[in-house]
C-alpha cells in the first residue's frame, strides 16, 4: 500500500496527504457502521475500535463522555488474545440489550477480575473481522469521520481534532 502511495505521489497526484485521507476514505466505506455500539447523537462522527481492558481506552472513553451531545461514536470491540478477560467482557457488552450501559459497565471497571459468564456473541466476531480487514492491531485506533484522520492510542488531539476543544 505504501508503494502504491509512493508511486501516486510521484506521478503527480496530490500531497501525501490528499493521497492517505483517500485512501481512509476508501476504507471507511468498507466499514459496517450499522454493526458498531453507537454512542451519542451529535453531528461529529468518530469511528472507534477499544479493547475493554485497555486502560488507554478507558480514559479514551472517559475523555469522550461528557461531550456525547456534539458526538456520534460508532464503536467496535476488538478483544486481545493477550487480554483474556478481554473476551468476556466484549461478548457481554455486544450481546447484552442495553450495549451502553455494558460498555459503560465495562470500561469503568465493573467486571475487573470477575468478567461475566456469557457465551459467544456474533457481533464481536464480526467487529474482530472489520479490525483485521483494516488491518488494525492496536486500540484505541480512531477515524475521525469528515477530516478522516486516524489517530492511533489515546491523545488529547482527538478531542481538538473532533472540535470539542
């Protein structure tokens, strides 16, 4: 892919820049966004893939909260082989009812050394398969819908880069 972007370059297609947003684009098309956990109802949109045992995540998320009237988070667990809690936890929140309130549950530490008993659910299958599509192995990893800049780990730019600050 990198190539591919060298040799567009090259032959005059635009900045970096202008050929990596594109590219985001492109692959923000392939995202499912009507299977993510959805969080808020703002106009400012911002694709998330978390692990529930990242604490980088977790203050990711409790970063985010307050200002859940200006955004839309369209969220999508990506448990960790590494994190086996991480599992539980992520088949809890995608097949519960109220998914918000789990995730909630989860990232504030609930369920810390005592994951719930549940089996698998589907969802987080598939949320697993769109992260490696996209080739993404590490959380939090955002996509802020519009300016479609990825911004991978937690950072305070991501809330300049929503406008929240």
């Amino acid at each position: 892919m990198r190539l591919l972007l060298f040799l567009l370059l090259l032959l005059g297609f635009g900045t970096a820049q202008d050929l990596y947003r594109e590219f985001i684009k492109s692959q923000v098309k392939e995202i499912p966004l009507n299977k993510a956990i959805v969080a808020g109802k703002g106009k400012r949109e911002l694709i998330t893939f978390i692990n529930p045992d990242c604490g980088h995540c977790r203050k990711e998320w409790q970063a985010l909260k307050p200002h859940m009237d200006k955004l839309k988070v369209y969220v999508f667990l990506l448990p960790f082989r590494s994190f086996p809690e991480s599992y539980a936890k992520s088949n809890y929140i995608a097949c519960s009812k109220d998914k918000l309130k789990a995730l909630e549950e989860v990232l504030s530490g609930v369920w810390d050394g005592n994951p719930p008993q549940v089996g698998e659910c589907p969802l987080v299958k598939e949320h697993t398969k769109v992260a490696e599509k996209l080739n993404i192995q590490s959380t939090p990893y955002n996509i802020v819908l519009g300016s479609y800049k990825v911004i991978e780990g937690y950072s305070p730019k991501l809330l300049e880069e929503l406008g929240i600050k």
